[in-house]
C-alpha cells in the first residue's frame, strides 16, 4: 500500500515525532511504500521528497526570525504552499492512505480538504489536544467549545492566547477535523476526554503507541558515566516542569542527566547536567545506561512514551500519576506513579537506596514488548486501515 506521512517535524524532536519515525520504519519493514509530508528544516532525517517540503516557519526566538514568525501566524489558519504542494505530491505519489500525526501550524490544516477532494482515506493519531483545546497541552472542561474563555487562563503571553483562541474558532468554522475519516487515540484516558467533547466512538480507535523491533541487549556498553545516575528525556521546556524535577535532584545529590530540546534556560549544578540533543541510537545507550527514568511533568500526558521507551529497554519509570501514564506503568513492578512532590522524592530515595525493588530488567522489558510489539500495532493499523477504505466504498 502506498502510505502518505505527514508530520511538521521529520526529526526526532519530541515524542510524537519519534512515533511518527518509528511508524515510517515500521511501514517500511512491512512492505508498504512510504512517502512524507513535512515542514523543511536542516535537522530533517531525510531529503527524500524534499520538493514537496512546506518551507520552514518558527514560533520562537530559538528557532526562527521576524519574517519566519510573521510567516508562521499566517499558517496558524492556511498556507497556499502547503495546498500546492500537497496536490503535487497526491498527483506525483498517488496515495491509497494519507496519515496525518501532528499539522499544526507549521503545516496548517489547509490541506484536509484536498485529501478528501481525491477521495483518499484520512487518518489521524492524537498526539495532543490541539483538536478541542486551544491549549494542546490540555483540555479545560471550564472552556470546552467556548474557546474566549481561553483568555482568562494564566498561560502563555496574551497575544498568544488570543491567536490560539481565533485559531480554534477558525478550525471548527471550516470543519477541518470533520474530514478525517477516523482518530487513532494512543490511550483509554484521551478516549474519554474526546468523547467528553461529542466526539463519537465509532470515529475513533485506541491504538497505544509501540516499541520497536530491537533487543534490549543491542544497547552499547558505553557509559557516559560509571557512575549511577537517573535520566530524563524529551521536551525541555516550562509545562513539563523541569524546574521541580532538577530541585528534586539537587536535594537528593544524585546525578540526573537531561537530554533533549531545550526551550528553557536549565540551572545546572553539580548533580544536574544537560547533555543536549541525542539521536536514537545514543539516546538508547543514555536509557540503558540509567538507574531509571524520571519525569515531573504534571500535564495530562496523552500518552507517556517516555515511560514506555525507558520500559522497554528495563528500566523502571518514576513519576506523577497523571494522564495516561497510569495506563503503562504498574506500581512496584515497571516504575512508581505518585500524587505529590514528596513522594515522588521518597520513592527515589527508596529505590536509589535498595528499600524497594521493581522486576527485573528483563521482566520489565518482556512484559513492555508483550504488550506494545510492533507486530501487535502494525497488525491493528492494517485492520483499521482496510475498515475505512470499506467503509469508503459504501
């Protein structure tokens, strides 16, 4: 089958971006034809398809200029360039499926129309909430559809918060998400939520995301350190609250590694240290290297690969009993999920100290493939797929 991807970053940035990687590879290793449609960007992992990049627009001042955020307000609502090219690509590759993961703003979600315009099956996984929420890092049930009380939410500046809120009111006036044909949600708790929103069952599935084909033992022996020490990864930034993780750190006087894209100033100490961007293969070493694998981060996570990557490679997960996460990890046996700053800081203590144990390393991984392997996703996706084409032709 001749699969189209779309995703504004094709780099491994967050982890809705190393999803969409994986689903490529994953693809790929099973005999479908891949194509990809994304935002051009040096960090890109491949040029293959490059004529159809959408140039590049940014958001902040770590990764753009005036005219790029200029550009980029404009494609918070449409982007010409994005239609254009997506009718070349749909001409020139000639897709059966167009996949779409995250296309906001950098893509825009202007393209929609012509997918369906060529009777070509949509579908879409949930990474975040940016479908019913202005804010994509949460649902506020106090705003639900009347998206101006957005503004009295002490988040972001408030010319940001009023984009967002005429974003949100643009996107259900032209009906943007009334033309996928189904929504992959990655968990039972963003389910919920979206059938909270009217949202209905049948046009959606729970699709958990899923660990890779590779052996636990594949893992370099390279430590970065001979010392033990406790990782983070992923988005650096405000809302996963860093700071509280890095001061937990500090007070326990134990070493904790941070790796990822930094969009925040990190206040490294003796026992907190950045150890910048990693790419897929020494991030792995970073994980398998680690005592376990920590966030803070107090967000409804749609999902929670961190954990799941830290799992499947042994390592126990520690932190809040929030979104989704309680879905993945179970108490005592493949990490710890807590309700407060002090006990998150008393089960690392205890686990550090030899007070609690998880399973072992190998049990942690083996129940994490068990239940996430490739073959169980990909299997599911090829039904799910083969459903909406049916259900098409009806």
């Amino acid at each position: 089958m001749r699969i189209l991807e779309v995703n504004k970053f094709y780099y491994p940035r967050r982890g809705a971006e190393r999803h969409f990687l994986d689903c490529i590879n994953l693809l790929k290793q099973t005999g479908h034809s891949v194509a990809v449609f994304t935002m051009d960007d040096k960090r890109t992992v491949s040029r293959e398809n490059e004529k159809y990049f959408v140039s590049s627009v940014g958001y902040n001042g770590s990764d753009s200029n005036f005219l790029s955020r200029l550009r980029g307000i404009g494609r918070l609502f449409w982007s010409f360039e994005a239609r254009r090219k997506m009718r070349a690509l749909i001409r020139d590759f000639r897709p059966e499926l167009v996949h779409v993961h995250n296309a906001y703003h950098q893509l825009s979600l202007s393209f929609f129309p012509l997918v369906k315009e060529a009777g070509i099956p949509l579908i879409m996984t949930v990474h975040d909430y940016a479908m019913i929420s202005p804010d994509k890092d949460a649902y506020y049930p106090a705003v639900g559809k009347q998206y101006f009380k957005f503004l009295w939410i002490k988040k972001y500046s408030l010319a940001k918060r009023m984009l967002l809120v005429m974003k949100k009111y643009w996107e259900d006036w032209y009906g943007f998400y009334a033309f996928v044909d189904c929504f992959i949600v990655p968990s039972r708790f963003v389910e919920n939520i979206l059938l909270s929103t009217g949202i209905k069952k049948e046009k959606m599935i729970v699709l958990p995301h899923f660990i890779k084909n590779e052996k636990r033992e594949s893992v370099s022996s390279e430590a970065p350190t001979d010392a033990p020490y406790a990782l983070y990864f992923g988005a650096i930034t405000e809302e996963k609250n860093i700071r509280e993780l890095t001061a937990i750190f500090e007070e326990l006087r134990f070493p904790l590694y941070l790796a990822g894209v930094k969009g925040m100033d990190i206040a490294e100490g003796k026992y907190v240290k950045y150890v910048g961007e990693k790419d897929t293969e020494v991030l792995r070493v970073l994980i398998g290297q680690a005592l376990f694998v920590v966030s803070a981060t107090r967000l409804p996570e749609t999902f929670g690969l961190v954990a799941l990557e830290a799992n499947s490679l042994g390592k126990p997960f520690f932190g809040y009993a929030t979104g989704a996460f309680p879905e993945i990890i179970d108490n005592g046996k493949n990490g710890w999920l807590v309700g407060s700053r002090g006990e998150l800081k008393e089960k690392i203590v205890d686990f550090i100290s030899g007070v609690i144990h998880s399973d072992s390393p190998d049990k942690i991984s083996g129940n994490a493939k068990e239940k996430y392997g490739a073959e169980n996703y990909m299997k599911k996706f090829e039904q799910l797929v083969g459903l909406v084409k049916m259900s098409g032709r009806e």
